[in-house]
C-alpha cells in the first residue's frame, strides 16, 4: 500500500517552490520527500521536521544554524544542501537527492559483506567524514541509515551536523537500539562530541558490514549503553572464522574505550584502513562470509545493480554434479606424535625415611597457611560488586546476594533512557572491590518524568513562561495572532493544549495575542504631522525612515508607507513612513524647430507630460514647435507638464 497518499503535504507546494511528491521515508525528526524545485525544474529530497520540533524555537535556531554552515561543505561523498526556509509550521532543508538505497537496505539484503565491498563503502564515508572534520563539523550520528548508496555507485554520507532534539527519545526500543549502537562511551558518559566519536561509530558500521550485525547486543537500550562503556568490541573474526587480522586490528583501532587510543579524525582512519587493504589478498578481500545471505543474491556481470560492483558476492566454488567429493579440498592429515619414551633403566632411588616424609608434609603446610592468611587480608575477604545496571529490582538483588553482598538502600529516580523498574545505578559501581556482606544501594528508574501541561491562557507571555517553568516545561515557539478577545500581549492557546501530558523539558508552543486587528490608513501624500496623527490615533505607532526619496508628492509630504494601506497590524504595531524629497529634476530636452509629434515623443521619453498650444482659437495647423514652456537645457520636476507653442 503507497502510504504516501496518506500524507497531507504530497501533492502541495512548500514555500510557493518545492512540490512534494512521493514521501521517501520517516525519522524521529522529521519526514523526507521526493520533490521538485519549480523554479530550477530538479528533483531534490526535502526533509520537513516535525511540528512538534518545529515548535521547540531553540531547536529551530540551531537546526537552521548549522543547515547553513553543512551547505558550506562540499565534498562530492557528502549529500549537498541547497536550501532552507519555513513555510508556516512547516520548517524544511532541501537536499540532494540520490536515486539508489541506504546501507542499512543492503546489509538487510545482504547480510555481511566480503572485505573488499565493506571496505569500497568505508573509504569513501572516511574521506567524507575526514574533509568535514578538518573543516571543523562532526557528524555525531554516523549509522548504516546515514550512508546512501546511488545507482551509479557512489557513496554519500547524509545528515551531516544537523542537530537532534534533547528529549526526542522513542518509545519503540528497536528503534532507539538503531541508534544507541552507535554511539561512543564519551557521548553516553559525558555528552562531549568530536570527530573521535564519528571514528567509533565506523568501527561499529565496518564491524556490522563484515559480520552482518551489531557488536553489542541486548534486550534494552540501557543495557547496550552499558556494553559500550563496560565491554571492548569483539574481533570480528570471532563470528567470522578467517577473517583476516589486519581487519580485526583495523575495527579495534576504531572502537577503543578510550577516546585518546583511536585515531585523532576520519583522515587518520581512512589511512589505516587503506593500510589494512593493502596488506590483503585477493583471496581475502574476496571471502565470502558465512552470515552473507547469497541466496537469490548470485549477481552476474550482466545484472544491474543499485550498489557497488565490489559488493556482488562472489560465485560459490562449484560442487561435482555426479556426488562425489573430488570438488572438495581435503584437511591435511595430522600425523600421530609419537608415544612417550620408555622409562629409563636407571637404578632406583631408596625411599626418604618415614621421619623426612613428615617434616616435608608439614612445611608444604605451613606454606599452604600463610600463603591462605596472606590472600584472604588482600583479597579473600573483597569481593566485586557485580554488573546491575539495566536489571529488575529482583533480579540486582538476587545477583548481590549470591555476591554475597547485602542490599542497602533502595532509592527512586526519573530517567529517561532506562526502562521503569530497572537499575540507573549502584553505590559502590559495578566493579568495585567491597569487603563481604557491605551493602550496595541502589537507584532505581521510575522512567521518564511526565508532566501535564498548565492551563496558561490568558496570561502574560512573561508570567506564561514562568508557569510553564514551574512545571518543568519550557517555552517553545512564539508566534502572534488577532483577537478580539484576549489583550494585547496575552497567551490565546497553546500547543499542545492544557491537560495534555508531555515529557518533562519539552517545549511547548503559544500563541499571542496582537489584539484586535487595525485597518492600515492610507497616508501616503499627506503632510508628516497629518500622517503621524491618522496613524496614532489608529492605535499604531509610527517610526520615519532615515533616508527621503524622490517621489511624485512635494518634499515633506509621505512618499511611502510600509506597511500599505488596507492591511491589518496589531494595536501598537508599527507603521515605517519614507519622506519625500520632492519629483526629481530632469534636464528639458530642447524641442524647437522639430516636428510635433517628433517633440511629444521626446519630451515623453524623458519624463514630462506634454501641452499643444495652437494659437488663437487653434485655427492655425502648423506642425513645427515654435516655443516651450521650459527652455531647452533648464531642468524641471519629472511627470510636470511642458507646454509646446506650435506654428
């Protein structure tokens, strides 16, 4: 079924330009269309936020902000933006668009990759990533979804520095797993972000292209947090048998903990991971993985592909047709090590005394003794405290009991990552060495902290802010709008509406009152002390332009008024007046002696309307200019009136 149909912006056009037509996908941020600039007659991908974004005003801000320094990059592995603008609650990027898939559709089709195919997609995201990060941007959500491939194989990387929402969490777990895998120890530990945790996350891609899945897996994404701050990424040759080393070496590079052991920025990986390929053989570059899905997936050189030749897999080596085993390479037979020696005949030793037997006995013991007291005062009487995070109450107190710890204190707190009734934290933290039988407190999540929305309608913008406050909500976007009802200045509604129940720190929109509308007198040609007064006694305020112009009406007199008569302001907006200079002088061209009709035009062309004189009664019908009004050369305001004597 084509869900575009159940869009209500595919069909329309954005901003007066872009006409959408087909919904290409759907994020936690915002909703990506086909569409077409009218203007330049190409297709482009537009990406529209969520209303509910769009109305974060602080969000906004910065998305806009960093839209136009991202549309400063160009690199030809990056997807370019073009453009940005609003249309009514609809805020917009557009963008290149690429005809082909994501990465995340060919590891789903594929399964895991051979090395020189998930190489062929690493090198160029890397030297994407590697021009942005010596530019100064990170990327700070690298994932398979980011990576587009097009039909003519090129490789782009998309949603580049484009900001996320503080508190745009998702409630459906495989989806906030597909991000959280992705993510550095530094950003879940401490927030920060530089080109380090873009390295990461390609590790974790090229680990999930040569494997076909992510390293760090779990049933919640509180535990895969866990994983990422407690746990080293495996080898992929762990699930992918022969795989080569420098792989192995190259993914560990990438993913180390610590921030300081991985390569410095994506230039600095891309020149390891050329390194690494070019210590392979086309024997191992070309290994087919067991996780790859080749089924329905044997491409010939003659099949039109959507990806990189590099990704068609490799023909599986053929088998005999008549059953027999001759197509099959063989292991190579161990050999037997040969048996033990036979003992030598060499002459026995007389058993020790019975005295001497004893003595060795009850040293060994002594030793045994205080080598035991000397473990137990180090060691012996500590324990670790185990891993809780992300376990039911019962479950972490089961696991400290079997620790043989005691359970200390149970305390309650809001999160918004860790799922209610799980375990945000211990104290002592998992791993610490405690003596046996101290207890371990724990925290414990009540899950995201909801809050309804207050009643604010009706009061003042600064008063409205301030109980939205109180609440743990903040003010999101402004935008005004007339009432008859609600004074000047006072909320009319909100967005969403009162009662409603929002996660605490979300924005939420208002709606201010401009007043009751005001008609826009007209003024222009009016003397400024005239004007001034129309417009305040309208209940506008009045600002004059610093610059006259020239203009038709005499000098002093309005020239221009913004905004124009007969639209409608708030009371107490304000009307700008541009002040006349007076018509500009123009030099009267010098007319005598030339035919009538060559002197009209003439003196039309130049700005002056013309006046036939006659003569007496207009009885003469000469057609030669005698006379005019303005001699030739003087100057006169422009659209006055020239007076030609005709003989």
């Amino acid at each position: 079924m084509d869900t575009t149909l159940q869009d209500p912006l595919v069909g329309q056009v954005l901003d007066g330009r872009y006409r959408i037509d087909a919904r290409i996908a759907v994020g936690g941020m915002a909703t990506v269309y086909r569409a077409v600039d009218t203007r330049l007659d190409r297709v482009l991908a537009l990406k529209v936020m969520h209303p509910g974004l769009a109305a974060d005003a602080t969000f906004v801000d910065r998305f806009i902000r960093e839209a136009k320094s991202v549309a400063r990059l160009a690199h030809p592995n990056v997807v370019q933006v073009f453009d940005q603008g609003t249309d009514g609650p609809y805020v917009y990027l557009a963008m290149e668009y690429v005809a082909g898939c994501t990465l995340r559709d060919v590891l789903s089709e594929r399964g895991a990759l051979h090395p020189r195919a998930a190489l062929d997609i690493l090198e160029p995201v890397l030297a994407a990533l590697g021009g942005a990060h010596r530019a100064g941007f990170v990327h700070r959500d690298m994932k398979p979804e980011n990576v587009l491939i097009g039909d003519d194989g090129r490789v782009k990387v998309a949603d580049f520095g484009l900001v996320r929402a503080v508190d745009t969490v998702t409630n459906t777990t495989g989806s906030l797993l597909g991000t959280v895998s992705y993510l550095a120890p530094e950003q879940i530990e401490h927030g920060t972000a530089d080109p380090r945790v873009d390295v990461y996350a390609c590790g974790i891609v090229l680990y999930e292209m040569l494997t076909g899945d992510r390293p760090h897996l779990a049933d919640s994404p509180a535990a895969v947090l866990y994983k990422h701050l407690h746990e080293d990424v495996p080898p992929p040759s762990a699930e992918v048998p022969g795989l080569a080393y420098e792989l192995d070496e190259l993914v560990a590079s990438a993913t180390a903990r610590t921030p300081d052991v991985r390569p410095h920025d994506a230039v600095a990986l891309l020149a390891q991971a050329r390194n690494a390929r070019s210590g392979l053989t086309a024997e191992q570059l070309d290994a087919v993985p067991p996780q790859a899905l080749t089924e329905g997936h044997d491409i010939g050189d003659d099949r039109t592909s959507v990806i990189p030749r590099s990704l068609s897999m490799p023909r599986p080596l053929p088998v005999n047709e008549d059953g027999g085993d001759r197509g099959f390479q063989h292991t190579s037979v161990l050999q037997t090590p040969p048996s033990d020696p036979p003992p030598s005949r060499r002459r026995a030793r007389a058993p020790l005394p019975r005295r001497g037997v004893l003595a060795i006995v009850a040293a060994l013991l002594l030793v045994l003794g205080l080598g035991a007291g000397v473990w137990y005062i180090n060691s012996g009487q500590f324990t670790k405290v185990p891993p809780l995070l992300a376990m039911t109450e019962a479950k972490a107190k089961n696991r400290l009991e079997s620790a043989g710890l005691d359970v200390g204190p149970v305390e309650r707190a809001y999160s918004d990552t860790v799922e209610r009734g799980t375990v945000i934290s211990s104290d002592p933290k998992a791993g610490a060495r405690i003596r046996d039988n101290d207890p371990v407190s724990l925290t414990i999540s009540r899950g995201p902290k909801n809050v309804r929305v207050p009643d604010v309608e009706g009061y003042a913008l600064d008063k409205a802010r301030e109980r939205l406050k109180e609440e743990g909500l903040k003010a999101g976007m402004i935008t005004r709008a007339f009432s008859d009802e609600v004074t000047f200045g006072f909320v009319i509604r909100t967005e969403p509406g009162a009662g409603t129940t929002r996660r605490a720190g979300s924005a939420i929109a208002l709606t201010v009152s401009k007043g009751s509308p005001v008609d826009v007198p007209d003024v222009t040609g009016d003397e400024l002390a005239d004007a001034r007064q129309e417009l305040e006694d309208a209940g506008l305020k009045v600002e004059i332009a610093p610059e006259q112009i020239n203009s038709e009406f005499d000098a002093g007199q309005v020239a221009q008024q913004s905004p124009a008569a007969d639209q409608q302001l708030g009371e107490g907006d304000t009307v700008t007046l541009t002040i006349s200079k007076g018509p500009e002088q123009i030099e009267v061209p010098d007319v005598v002696g030339d035919k009538v009709d060559d002197a009209k035009r003439e003196l039309e062309a130049a700005g002056f309307k013309v006046k036939e004189d006659r003569g007496f009664l207009g009885l003469f019908g000469g057609d030669t200019v005698k006379g005019q009004s303005v001699p030739g050369g003087d100057t006169a305001p422009e659209g006055s009136e020239i007076t030609i004597e005709i003989e």
